[in-house]
C-alpha cells in the first residue's frame, strides 16, 4: 500500500510545480476577465468561482478577499503576505458570488446579517482538489468573503525549512523531548504560528504517544491524531474543549491559542500535571508572552515551573531563485541599515541581494517565504526574573545574555546568505 501511494505522492508534486512555473494563472486570469467581459446576465457564476479559486491557488495566493464596494465587487489576493488587485466584478454579480460560496460551504444561503464561517474543497485541473476555508461577514456594502487556501505542501514542512538552524533548532528539539511543559510560539495573525506547531505535532506523532488538539479552525487534518474543532455555538471554547481533553488521557496537547485568562489557568495546569502543551501567543516577540501569561491572572511561580521555551516569529518573502542577483548598497542605505542592525553585526557588509524580477516571481523579485525567529530557553536566571515579576525588557536583556539570538539578527543573518532583502527586514521586523 505504501508502495503504490508513494508514486501518487511524487507525481501530484509535480504537477503542481510545472503549471505554477509556466505562468498558468496568467492563463486562467484571461479566462476570468474574458467571463466578465460577456453581459452579466449570461455569466456562469459556478464557473467564475471555480477559475478563481484556481487562479488563486496557481498565483500562490494564500488568501482571497471579494469585497463589496459602492458600485463594484473588488477582489484581491494575498501572494506572500502581500495584498494584490486581481479583479473588478459587477456589483450585479455580488449576492450570486456570495451565495455560490455559501452553498460550497454548507452555509445558510437565507442569513445575511451574521457572520458565518465553513470550509469547501475547490476543484483545481491536473491537481485534484484544494481545501478552502471562508469566513463571510456582513459589511457596509453587502457581505464580503475571505477566502483562505489551505495548500497541503504546509504538512510536508521540517523545522529545517521552516527556517531553524543551529541553537534554536537545539533549543526545540530539547523542549520537544520533554515529558511535560509548555511550547508557546508567538507573534503577529499571519506569522507562521500554527505552521510551527503543526510541524512539532508531526515530529511527536508517533504511535506510543495520544495526541489531542484543540483549534479554531482546524488548519489541516492529520492521521492518528484526534482534532477537535471549537464551536462557541455548541458550547466547545478554547477551555471547556481543553477541560474535556484532559479527560481523554493525552500525553501531548495542543491548544490553538491562549484568547482569555481561564484558557491560560487550564492550559498552564494542564503542562504542570504531567502533559506536554503546545500554543499560541499574540505577543510581538519571545520575551514579552512571559509577561503576558502573568497579565491573564497566571501565577509568576507557575509560569516558571511550565514554560520549556517561547518562540518568537515573523515570515518575511524569500528571494526569487530565477532573478536573485549581488547588490551593493549605497552610503545611504547603509546609514539606514545602521540604524536596524548593531553596528558589530553589520560589520563592514556591504553586498547583500535582492531579486530583480522575473515571469516566475511576477516581477516582484520574491518567491514564497521564509520564517525568522527567536528561542528563548526558559532556564534558571529567566525564572528568577519571571518570579519578581520582571518587564519584558528585562528578560530580553537576560535571554540575550544568555545566548538568545534576536529575531532581527536571525533575519539579517539570513539577508547575509541571500535568502531575503534588508527591505522585507525593515518592512516586517524592524520595529
């Protein structure tokens, strides 16, 4: 069985790298704007969904906004954190489109005043099919929808490519071989959280071991582990999911993300009595979810006694492979660098790259995204830090110290080896 599915495997890659790379979404954008050119009333609005949601996934988008206006439906696309125009629909067209996605969703076509969230599987040629998930809310100018691409190539990642190396990656590993504690990633919507965790999951999937997870929603699906969906409108929260998991003899938890203070006290609980628990923190970087824990009514001595360690993170564009070309930066820009990065670290670079722009990368110069972090090891000195109640300042300080290396030098790091642009590190990093 493992034989025959492995071929399978090797060829759907293939087929879903070489249209990418031959410019299909440019193709199918033409067939698009050729549907909309036609009278309205004529428009197929089954197939209009269908080519663009394989116009969205042949972009590499990973979202797709269809937003009301006054007198037209503008629909953008997220291609590697950043928003682009892509199309202009009638606004005759806006109910239809709207509802053609509810009813690919298993949504009440008849409610209009509520938001309402689901999931589809949109059909793409020569790759089979792609899972969707929509959120759809009421607006000023009618309902709009975001439409979220959940390509599968996610569950397929190592904490190699997800852009760990030497220390950090060794920081994790150790925190993931312990029994017990917690594994908070944190940062920003968007950041790579949960592609961080679910990679985690994927490394302790084992058969020994009950894994159980609570989400909102959930990402992906992956076998042997149970998943469990919350669903406010059923009485299953963050908590009351994580209160029932407890029941279920888990060994390793993962807990979507900490919203409110009584999520925190079960989830820290949780790590204190024998489980592993991964999560989430909105927070800016590694240092300050300590602090925050302790603002969600967490006491100081139990933080210290669950946190194995905190991931900060952001994803910034990956250069281009087919245009990346040697640049070297002006005084100026160089003056502007010295104001991001220590000036020990810059050192006397002066070459770094960017990519030029190609019909690969849509002549923006990127390709995909590469994540940056910072690993704070909870050790011994960080606890103290933490009992006393100290600010996030402080423990930047002592983990820095200790060997924690920030996240803008892991970045600039990686500006160095021609992964990214100083410009992506100020535009996402730089605070």
């Amino acid at each position: 069985m493992a034989r025959k599915a492995e071929p399978k495997k090797e060829e759907a890659k293939e087929v879903k790298k070489d249209p990418r790379a031959s410019g299909a979404d440019r193709g199918i954008k033409t067939a698009i704007e050729e549907e909309l050119a036609g009278e309205v009333s004529k428009i197929s609005i089954i197939k209009l969904v269908d080519l663009l949601m394989e116009y969205a996934y042949f972009a590499r988008a990973s979202d797709v906004h269809i937003d009301p206006e006054s007198g037209r439906i503008r629909v953008r696309v997220r291609v590697d954190g950043v928003m682009h125009e892509a199309f202009f629909f009638p606004k005759e067209l806006q109910s239809e489109v709207v509802t053609r996605i509810k009813v690919l969703s298993g949504l009440r076509t008849d409610e209009h005043q509520a938001a309402q969230d689901g999931r589809f599987k949109a059909p793409v040629h020569e790759v089979g099919y792609v899972d969707v998930r929509v959120s759809i809310a009421p607006t000023y100018y009618g309902e709009n929808a975001v439409l979220r691409i959940l390509a599968e190539q996610a569950q397929g990642f190592t904490l190699e490519a997800l852009g760990f190396e030497g220390s950090d990656l060794e920081k994790i590993r150790k925190a993931i071989k312990k029994p017990f504690g917690m594994i908070l990633a944190t940062g920003p919507t968007g950041s790579g959280k949960t592609t961080t965790l679910y990679t985690i999951i994927k490394q302790l999937n084992m058969p020994e071991v009950s894994i159980i997870t609570v989400e909102d929603p959930i990402e992906y699906s992956i076998d042997g582990i149970d998943q469990i969906q919350v669903n406010p409108r059923t009485g299953i929260t963050f908590a009351s999911g994580l209160r029932s998991v407890l029941r279920q003899d888990p060994n390793i938890i993962m807990v979507g993300e900490i919203r409110d203070e009584e999520t925190a006290a079960i989830a820290v609980n949780a790590a204190l009595t024998g489980h592993l628990l991964l999560t989430t923190l909105h927070t800016n970087n590694a240092a300050t979810s300590l602090p925050r824990l302790i603002d969600m009514k967490v006491e100081p001595f139990l933080i210290a006694s669950t946190v194995n360690v905190a991931i900060g993170q952001r994803l910034l564009r990956r250069i281009c492979d087919d245009c990346k070309e040697e640049v070297t930066i002006t005084d100026e820009e160089l003056a502007t660098i010295k104001q991001v990065v220590r000036p020990e670290l810059l050192g006397t670079h002066k070459k770094f790259f960017k990519g030029k722009g190609c019909v690969k990368c849509d002549d923006s110069g990127y390709k995909s995204r590469i994540g940056v972090h910072e690993v704070m090891d909870i050790d011994d000195e960080i606890r103290e830090a933490v009992m006393r109640r100290a600010n996030t300042s402080e423990i930047q300080k002592i983990a820095i110290k200790n060997g924690m290396r920030p996240m803008l030098e892991d970045a600039f790091q990686k500006a160095l080896l021609g992964e990214t642009t100083i410009e992506e590190i100020v535009r996402v990093v730089h605070e």
